[in-house]
C-alpha cells in the first residue's frame, strides 16, 4: 500500500504574498454591468451621470412643485413629522443607542468589503441555480470564454486596491473568515438592538404607526428635492421618510441579509428542499447583493443628509445624548470616525501577514454553527433529470502527473483505488470491482463556495457502501480523500472528511456524471460527492482514500489543502 501522506505538501503558508494561490497573477475584471436583453451590457458607471440629470430634474421639479398653491397646502398639512403619542416624554437617544451605532458601524465594513471580495471569486450574478454562463444579470468581468476547461478560479478577477477585504485575487477563504464572523458579531449587536428598542420606548422612532407616514414622506420628499430643508427635531423624532428609511434597513434589509445568507448554505439548502426550490442559492446570492445596494445607498444618503442638515446638532443628538448646537457630539464622532478609518486600513496587512490567525479565529467564531449543520442526513429526491443543468462550471487545478495520463491513455483498465488506513480489509479497487458494488444515483445540486452552482446526475457507489466493506476501527473520525492532482501550490490534493458524514445517503464516489463515463474535467475516473459541504471538499480524479483518527499529522494539518494553502475552515456546510 503506498502512502499518500508523502506526496502532500507540508509547507505552512504563513502569509498572504506575491505567491498567493500558486502565484495566481492579478486579472482586472470589469466595471459592473447589467444584461439588457439578451447579450447588451449595460455599463453601472453610466447611472453617475444619469443619477446627475435626474436629480437635477428632481430639483427643478420640486421646485415648480413647491410654487403651487396646492402642493403649499398639501405640505402644511402634512409637513412631514409624523410624531407618535409620547415622543416629547421619550426625547433624546438613549446612551446604548450611540454605542450600538458605533458597533453598527464598525462591523459594516469589513463585512462589505469581504462580501466584495467575495463576490469578485465569481464575478457574476444569476437568478437560476445553473449558473449558465451568459445567462448572468450582472457581471464584473468580460464574457465566459468557450474554452471546455476554463475553470471557476480563472474567472476570479482582482478588485481594485482597499475595496476587498483581503485584496488578493481568489483570497475567498479568508474574506469568508472576516465575513462570517463579523456577521455573528452584527447579528448579535442586532438582536441586543432589537430587544432594547422593544422593551424600552425607543421602537416607536423606527415603526411607523400611522398611515399619515405616507403623505408625510412624500412631503418630505417633495422639501428635500427642492433644497428646502424640511422641520427636522431628530432628538423627539424623525421626519417621516427618514423613520422609513430606517425601518426598511433595521426590519427589512438586515434580516434579509441573514436569510439569504443562509439560503447559499448547501447543507440548509439540501435540508429544506421546498424552500430551495424556488428560493435558490443564486436567487439568495442576488438579492444579497440587492442588500448589500442598500446599504451602499441608505448609508450614502444618511452620512449626506446628516453632515448637510444641522451637522452639529444632529451630532449632538446621536454621540452625546444631547439636544443643543456645541462641539461635544462632533469630538465624539470624530473619535469613532479615526477608529474606523484605523480599522479599514489595517485588516487588509493584518490578515495578509496574519492569515493563520484569521482562520483561527474566524474559525473559532462560525465552526460551531457550521458544525451543527451538517448534520442533516438528506434524502434524494430534490430534483429531476429535468433541472439537470446544461452547463456545468469546471473548477481547480488539473492533474498533470505521468502516472494520470498513463492511467488516462489506457482508459484507466489499470486504475486501482486504495483504501487503507485503520480499516480492517484494506482494498484496491478497480474501476471494475467499484462497477460491481451496489450501484447509486442521485440529482443533486453543487455549490461551490466561490459562488457558482448546479444540478447534476452522479452515479456510483454510495460512501456507506465502501465502509462496510472495509470496516473501519471505532476510532476513524476522518476519511481522507487524495487526488491525482496537487492543489495550485504543489503538493497533492486532498480533502479529510467527518467520518459520520460517510454514512449519509447523499455521500457517493462517482464514476458517472450525468448518466456518462465522468469526464476528465470533472474528476476521472472517481470522485466524491458529499451534498452537506462546498465543493472543494469533493476531491476529484481520486486515488486513494484513507481513514484516520486525526488528521493533525496530514499535510499541514489543517484538514484539506484548501485550508493548509488557503486558509479556508475543514467544515463548511455554509
Ligand atoms: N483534486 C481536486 N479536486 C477538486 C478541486 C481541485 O482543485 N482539485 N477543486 C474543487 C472545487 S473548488 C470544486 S467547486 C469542485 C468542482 O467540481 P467540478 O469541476 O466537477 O465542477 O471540485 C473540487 N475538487
Ligand atoms: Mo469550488
């Protein structure tokens, strides 16, 4: 029996430099596009002057507006507060407020920035789980090229430097880190907001409870437009499309943010497959992407509106907890604003010299949520040959070794995979004997963590099947999967997989993809598939598997070679 072990890399990556990803170079993609019809792109940049002529528009409209006599009327009727009863007793901001928005604040911007950096691994936006190239609403990048083994981390492109967070091309596990854990920060500074708001007064300044909010708005909007301020007391309440504003991003955006974080989570999705149906991963991905515009906006809007109208005061207000015009809310916000400026640019070389510590943490932090849910058995039964998707992307490094194309050339007639470790029948298997096990199939769907995804039909032989006949020990936690192929540092491929999650229905060695002989690209002659975890955990053009207690002695020791080299976690069922 050979051991695999030897052919792993064993060198620690410790920082985040020129030779990042196997020395991937920087690709600049494009600027953002949307499809108009079929193949017209539409060019994001063009909205600044449009956005320009419309609101010079809307200023000289507003401005007609407010010279008649009617609209004159409808504005002293509705002059755009909307206070609810108590307001003049519950006046001012409470302290917990002033801290929760700094919270608020802070974390917003690595979140977005990684969720950038996220975004720019696969560059493009759809509203079906195909991902079908061409079919994307949105894009950052040129035109999928039609070369059959153009993969997913080709198509990666560089953002621009500052904006992502790391700013490396194909960093996506470390943004992931920085991402998720700051959300279980944002999430929980939410949920302490919300109960306060609700068992103090303070909900009553963010729900509207009276239908006048809408005419009150409009009227707002009407003063706003035409640069006539409206009355604003902001320590008893705001005006009406202010209180809107906000409630849409406190009780709409946010929690939407969360739920279609969790609707690109594979194990979630596997799991509640009726959901899924129409709520897909690439339906989530967009209208994330719609939040993370909303914010993009509100925050524009709100930093504007409050430096334009009565800057002082309104500093006053939110910093100090009081109603008066001096400095004391200005010093306090300029404070926050140095910490923030400090933190946005220190995580970048922070994470690029430290990225071990990042993974540790973020680690840490998002793990145990990740752990609990993959724990969800799912049953086949998802989808049909019918949502079969007609292109599916290709994604990692090809095997390149002598002993592949040897096997390749020769049809794999001499392929035998190993099995061994603490097993008590150690085998290998030819692709004949794999053919003589019970045979399984199943139409599932892939997502790969950079973003894309797809439905496939994989046949083969269930994962189950394969441990009942080698017989692991008792003590086996981890099944380990190595490649043909190294990873794009040098060094096999591999990937160490929970051994309880070798029993699930859904866990298979393919030998078939879409009722053919598997295809090069996609693994030949073996590959894994295990639906509760991303794809780069399916090891493709498998050869060897082995089942350990621990996987602290392979490789690096940190569960997979995207996690030695890359950084990413060893579960990521979200
Ligand atoms: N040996 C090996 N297996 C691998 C990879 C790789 O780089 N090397 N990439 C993984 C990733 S990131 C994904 S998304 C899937 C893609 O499978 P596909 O090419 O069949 O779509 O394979 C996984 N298996
Ligand atoms: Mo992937």
């Amino acid at each position: 029996m050979k051991n695999f072990r030897d052919e792993l890399s064993q060198r620690e990556r410790d920082v985040v430099g020129d030779e990042w990803a196997g020395g991937l170079p920087v690709q600049e993609g494009r600027t953002p596009r949307i499809r108009v019809g079929k193949n017209r792109w539409f060019d994001v940049l063009l909205i600044l002057p449009i956005g320009f002529v419309l609101l010079i528009t809307a200023i000289a409209v507003a401005k007609g507006l407010r010279g008649m006599p009617s609209v004159q009327h409808f504005i002293s009727e509705y002059p755009g507060l909307s206070l609810p009863d108590g307001a003049k007793e519950h006046a001012g901001l409470p302290r917990w407020v002033a801290w929760q928005h700094f919270f608020n604040m802070l974390l917003m911007i690595p979140i977005m920035r990684a969720g950038l950096s996220i975004l720019a691994d696969h560059p493009r936006l759809y509203w079906h789980r195909s991902s079908v190239p061409g079919s994307e609403w949105f894009r950052m990048h040129r035109a999928v090229p039609p070369e059959t083994l153009y993969t997913a981390k080709d198509d990666s492109v560089t953002l621009p430097p500052g904006v992502g967070l790391p700013s490396r091309r194909h960093s996506i596990g470390l943004a992931r880190w920085w991402h998720l854990s700051m959300d279980s920060l944002w999430l929980l500074n939410g949920i302490v907001f919300y109960v306060l708001i609700f068992v103090t007064w303070q909900w009553h300044r963010l729900v509207p409870t009276s239908w006048d909010i809408f005419p009150n708005a409009l009227s707002v909007a009407i003063q706003y437009a035409s640069l006539n301020w409206p009355i604003d007391h902001p320590w008893v309440g705001y005006n009406a499309l202010q209180l809107l504003a906000y409630f849409v991003t406190v009780f709409i955006a946010a929690p939407l943010a969360f739920i279609t974080g969790l609707g690109m989570s594979p194990a979630l999705s596997t799991k509640f497959k009726w959901i899924s149906r129409f709520f897909s991963i690439q339906l989530a991905r967009s209208i994330h992407f719609f939040v993370l515009l909303w914010f993009v906006f509100f925050i524009i809007v709100h930093v504007t509106l409050v430096v334009a109208t009565d800057a002082l005061h309104n500093f006053n207000v939110m910093y100090a907890g009081n109603n008066g015009h001096g400095w004391g809310g200005f010093i306090i916000f300029a404070i926050s604003l140095a910490i923030l400026v400090f933190v946005w640019v220190s995580v970048t070389p922070l994470t690029n010299r430290h990225p071990r510590i990042v993974q540790r943490v973020g680690f840490a932090m998002v793990g145990p949520f990740q752990k609990l849910f993959e724990h969800v058995d799912s049953k086949p039964g998802e989808y049909t040959e019918a949502d079969i998707s007609t292109h599916f992307w290709k994604n990692g490094t090809y095997p390149k070794s002598k002993e592949y194309s040897e096997l390749y050339d020769n049809n794999f007639e001499d392929y035998k995979l190993q099995i061994s470790g603490l097993v008590e029948n150690p085998q290998e298997l030819s692709l004949a004997d794999l053919r003589a096990l019970p045979y399984h199939d199943q139409i599932t769907q892939h997502y790969c963590i950079q973003g894309w995804s797809g439905v496939a039909k994989w046949g083969g032989v269930q994962m189950s099947t394969i441990v009942d006949l080698v017989k692991p020990s008792p003590k086996v936690k981890w099944v380990v999967f190595y490649s043909f192929a190294d990873g794009s540092d040098g060094g096999l491929y591999y990937d160490a997989q929970p051994i309880e999650q070798m029993q699930y229905h859904l866990t298979m060695l393919a030998y078939n993809m879409n009722d053919e002989t598997l295809p090069y690209g996609h693994g030949a002659p073996l590959r894994l598939r295990n639906e509760v975890q991303h794809g780069f955990k399916m090891v493709k053009w498998i050869k060897g598997i082995e089942f350990v207690e621990n996987f602290s002695d392979i490789g690096s020791g940190w569960g997979s070679y995207n996690s030695d080299h890359e950084f990413f976690g060893y579960r990521q069922s979200i």
